[in-house]
C-alpha cells in the first residue's frame, strides 16, 4: 500500500530512508528534496509495518496513506 511520510526534521526522514531501504517489507518510490535533507518519502509498504513505523516516532513524523488525485 502507498504511504507519504513527512516531518519537520530533515535528518530524521534522511535516517529512515536510510533504514527503510534495508526493509524488505519496504519500497522507497520517491524521495523528494536532496537525498541528505528530504522533506518527502513516498513507499510502499504493508499497512502493519505504518503502523509500527507510527508507534516508533510518534509526531516527529507523519505517516499517512496517499491516494491518487481524482479529477472531476
């Protein structure tokens, strides 16, 4: 399943892009901003492993599901 992650820290999202792309529950399908200093992931991963991820960090990090943009 398609989820954004996002926060205020730069360094953390840069660390857990780190960690995720040894997940093998995970795939990192974009990182927006440098690779040192994001300020978006987007990754495919199982609803239970957000979950986790969302326990772990607490509000230092959003962690929502995205879904495609529908026109009208």
């Amino acid at each position: 399943m398609p989820y954004m992650i996002g926060g205020p820290d730069p360094s953390l999202l840069a660390e857990l892009a780190g960690q995720l792309r040894d997940d093998p529950e995970v795939t990192i399908r974009r990182i927006v901003g440098p690779p040192d200093r994001p300020s978006l992931l987007a990754v495919d991963m199982p609803p239970a492993r957000a979950g986790a991820l969302q326990a772990q960090y607490g509000t230092r990090l959003t962690i929502e599901p995205d879904a495609p943009i529908e026109l009208f």
